[in-house]
C-alpha cells in the first residue's frame, strides 16, 4: 500500500485503564503497514489520568507526531471529534475509540477503498464479514440495527452499521461539513449530511468488534439511542444545512 498521510482522532474520556495500550496498537499498526500519520487525542474533561497516560506514552515513543488537544468543561464524544476534525491535516481523517473495541490493525481494510480512488468515505462495519465480534448485549445489536434502518430510509443508503465507531473520511469533504452535534449524536448527523455531498462514494468494509461491558467502561446508554432517533429526524427533515458558510 502506497504512503498514506492519515490523521487519527481519538477522544477520551476517562479512559486511564485503555488509552496507552490503544496509543501502543495504533503505533504498532501504523509502523508494520508503513502509513505515514499523525494521531491527535482529545481529552473531553477526564477527572483521571487520562492526560498523564497519554503525556508518558508521548515521553517514551516517538515513532509518530502525537498532539494532545484538551477540552474543559466536558461537551461530549462529538463535540472531541469535532475538535479532532478541525486539527487533522493529513489527507484521509479515521476516528479511533480510545478503548480496545475497535482493532488498528484493520487500518489497512479501511484505507484500501480510498486509496485505490474508489471512495471517499469508508465506514467499518460490525455487522458484515468474518472477523470476531465479542457476544455482548442483544437489545443494543437490535437498538444500532433499528437506528441504522432509520436513518437508510430517510438518506437512501444501504448501509448495514451507521453507528460504527469507524469511519475514514478524504479530509477535505469532512473539515467542509457543518457540524453541529456534542455527544453521539454525531454518528446519524455526520451520515445524514455525507449522503447529501454531491457524487459522494461511500464504501462499507468489514471489521472485527471486542465490545465492552459497562463494568469495563462502556459509556453510551438506552438515552443517548433516544436522542439518535431525534438527530435522525432532524438532520434529516428540519436542519439541512450541509456545509460550513
């Protein structure tokens, strides 16, 4: 695979149990797949050591340019993303969670699309392929099918994880879109105005998922499937305001 600038936004909240050993894999992947990236962490107002986790990591390998971006009060999943968005500079923007549910060694299936010139958005897929997925809670596999069905039939794509916390996005069409959700709401209105972007190639891969428990620090709750719903209809219906003025 030929050199890739990639930026990799990762938002944490909270996360001193996972995040150096997330930082290390995504080092480890980049490194063995030889793509040229840059990683920004977005802090959203961690009451841990989340920063002191990532300012050691930083201390003790250098193999890749790390920039720590810090957010105070807390806004939010989205809100971090955003802030992430805003900071890349490389030529394709991927969002990685900053726990273990989500493998960088499958950075590669994710870029291939893109860098092949046969897409400009890659969403991973926890629902399509052959790769492992941990057995974890059926009504939250029914709630992201429910919510990605919703959201298919008012944007006319067939996708089968809008939900996915792995998405790749050309640098230029996601820094050019309006944005506007904090928490995660940001999945159904990111995908609502990417499927209104003029000649838009949106492409699925399939990915491996190692789900935790709320024990283990799962985050997202029945409320926040309430408020996916709402930003489905809204994005959808009343606020169509695609790009930045």
């Amino acid at each position: 695979m030929k050199e890739v600038l990639l930026s990799i936004i990762i938002p944490a909240y909270n996360e001193e149990r996972a995040i150096a050993q997330v930082l290390a894999k995504v080092f480890n992947s980049l490194e063995s797949n030889e793509i040229s990236a840059e990683i920004i962490v977005v802090d959203d107002a961690s009451t841990d050591n989340t920063i002191a986790e990532v300012e050691n990591f930083i201390a003790h390998d250098k193999r890749f340019p790390l920039q720590v971006i810090t957010s105070n009060p807390n806004k939010g999943k989205g809100f971090a993303i955003r802030k992430g968005i805003m900071a890349a500079t490389g030529s394709y923007v991927l969002v990685q969670d900053a726990d273990h549910e989500y493998d960088p060694r499958e950075y590669p299936r994710l870029l291939k699309p893109v860098v092949e010139g046969m897409a400009d958005v890659v969403y991973g897929s926890r629902f399509m392929g052959g790769e492992p997925h941990r057995i974890l809670f059926f009504w939250h596999s029914i709630g992201n099918k429910f919510l990605t069905s919703v959201s298919n039939a008012f944007t006319n794509l067939n996708l089968s994880d809008m939900e996915s916390g792995y998405k790749l996005f050309k640098r230029e069409i996601i820094q050019s879109l309006h944005l506007k959700e904090n928490r995660f709401g940001f999945e159904p209105e990111v995908t609502a105005k990417i499927s209104r972007v003029k000649d838009i190639r949106i492409y699925e891969v399939g990915i491996s998922y190692y789900g935790r428990t709320y024990a283990e620090g799962k985050k997202i709750h029945w409320q926040d499937g309430v408020s996916a719903i709402w930003c489905i209809l809204k994005y959808n219906l009343f606020d169509k305001k695609t790009f930045k003025s």
